[in-house]
C-alpha cells in the first residue's frame, strides 16, 4: 500500500470509521403495476358543452386524462385537410370562359409562386390588361371581379351566385356594372388596376377567403371607391364568410350594393366611409339559428 494510502487508511480508523461508504439501504419493494391502465372517463365542463351549442368553434371538446379524445383529435385533422385542400386548388381550364366571365391572368405563373409571391398577384399580366382595354366596358359605376384567391373551390362554388344576384342588386338600385371578369392567382389589391383600367367609380373583388378549420368554400368581398393603384387596406372595406354555414349569396350582393352606393353618395370609402348613414339595412347582428360543427369522422366506440 502507497504511503498515501496508508495515511488515509490512518485517517479514516481514528474517524472511527474505516469504510468510505455508508451500509446500502434496503430497496423498498414496488407493488406490481397493472396489466392495463385505464384513464379516467372523458370530462368537459357543463358551461363549455352549452356553449359548444352556440358555435363551430373547437370549444366544449372535453379530455381523456391528460389528453384529447381519439375523435376531437381526428375530427381536427380531417378539417385542417379540407383547408389545406381548399388552398391548393385550381380554377379548372375553360370554366371562367364557359361562365361568359372574361378571363384575366396576373403576373403569377403558378401555384406555388402565387403563395410565395403575393406582390406579383397583385398586378395583370400584361397581355390581360390588354384584353381588358379592347374588350371591357368602361366608365361604370361598379366593376364586379370574380377571382380565385385562396380557394378556387369557393370561387367556382359559390362566386356565379354571388355575381347574378349583384348584377340583379345594382340594376334595381340604378348602378351600371361593368364587364364581369375573373381572375386567376389574384390577390385583393388586384382590383385597384383593373378598377383604374376600365375607369369604375367602385371596384369590387369577391374572392376565395383564407380557409378555416372544415370552411373551405368561404368568399370575402372587398369593395374600393376611385380605384387606383396605390391603395391602401385603410381605403377598403370588405364582407366575409359568404358560404353556405355563414352569409348567402343573395344577402351579400344586397350589402355589397349598399355599400357600392354608399361610397358613391359619399365619394370615399374605407374608414372614413360613414356606415351609420346606412342604418339598420347594413347591421348583420342578426339572431339565428346556431351552425352546427360538421363530422368529418367516425369512431366506433
């Protein structure tokens, strides 16, 4: 043994203690786990299921343990896939033509430059700019566009509706409406050119809206007055969620005339438009029957 060794071996005896480690403890005996855990039964509380009556919202959906249920899970996958489906479709070729709508192009070349690009949606492809001088009416009072945005199923589902019944609203209220146009891969700020081009008092744009969980087939109407390119989201004002759970068809193209005439009457739009003077013909707080969220999926029990 080294002489340090011996010297610490010294040390520890005089200590009184000649082992460096204290005696192990007993290991306490575990009791044997189950076979199968089960986790308590799926909870939510009495307020959030009455209020899960009220909306499509993912409210009210409870939990198994620390987790969601196997259907709220599923439930939630299958409505981001219609969203996601939604996105990434596609005005079939001829549709816009076989709709007696002249065709417009903006300067996107595809889908994925569309969503990576939104500056280049916002302008025509030259060569539609110049179908839309030769073939376009000019100075009207309203010029109605039907667009694709982000969601061509919305466009091609719900947008012909929307256009016939403008059409019908604007000609009761004495408005002349332009040539009606559709473009592809457009962004909103798209109407302020082919407003300016065809020298429209109102440019309204009715297109696919950003999706929702399970809403793919949602418009959103923008209306500008004095469109020019320069214009700003402040000088916009706008109706969402036209689909069948949300705003018709028809009650939208009856506040989209509204609004076209209001801008008119007042020679602005925007925030500065003064929306009281429209009374209660413009509130849309209107009581109605609770939507009810739609099952994508079953699960046996």
């Amino acid at each position: 043994m080294s002489a340090t060794r011996e010297l610490i071996a010294r040390l520890r005896r005089q200590l009184g203690e000649d082992d460096p480690l204290p005696p192990a403890a007993a290991a306490e005996r575990l009791a044997t786990p189950p076979k199968r855990v089960f986790p308590k039964a799926r909870s939510a509380s009495e307020y959030m299921q009455q209020a899960a009556e009220h909306t499509t919202a993912l409210v009210g959906i409870g939990q198994v343990g620390t987790r969601y249920a196997t259907d709220v899970v599923l439930q939630f996958q299958a409505e981001l896939a219609v969203a996601h489906h939604a996105v990434a479709s596609l005005l079939p070729d001829g549709w816009r033509e076989a709709h007696g709508l002249l065709p417009l192009n903006t300067r996107v070349d595809d889908h994925a430059s569309y969503l990576m690009r939104p500056d280049l949606g916002r302008r025509l492809h030259p060569l539609s700019r110049q179908l839309l001088e030769s073939e376009a009416r000019k100075d009207v009072d309203v010029q109605p566009i039907l667009a694709d945005g982000l969601s061509a199923l919305a466009c091609v589902g719900s947008g012909p509706r929307v256009l016939e019944a403008l059409t019908r609203e604007c000609a009761g209220a004495g408005l002349s409406l332009g040539t009606p146009v559709c473009a592809r891969f457009a962004r909103v700020w798209l109407e302020d050119e082919i407003g300016e081009v065809v020298r429209a008092k109102v440019a309204i744009i009715i297109l696919g809206e950003r999706p929702g969980l399970g809403t793919g087939d949602g418009l959103s109407a923008y209306l500008v007055h004095k469109p020019t390119l320069g214009k700003t989201d402040g000088d916009r004002n706008m109706i969402s969620n036209i689909h069948a759970r949300g705003l018709s068809p028809e009650d939208a193209a009856a506040r989209l005339t509204q609004l076209a005439a209001a801008m008119l009457e007042q020679g602005l739009s925007g925030v500065e438009l003064d929306l009281a003077k429209l009374g209660k013909d413009l509130d849309s707080r209107v009581i109605r029957k609770p939507d009810k969220r739609q099952a994508l999926i079953e699960v046996s029990k």
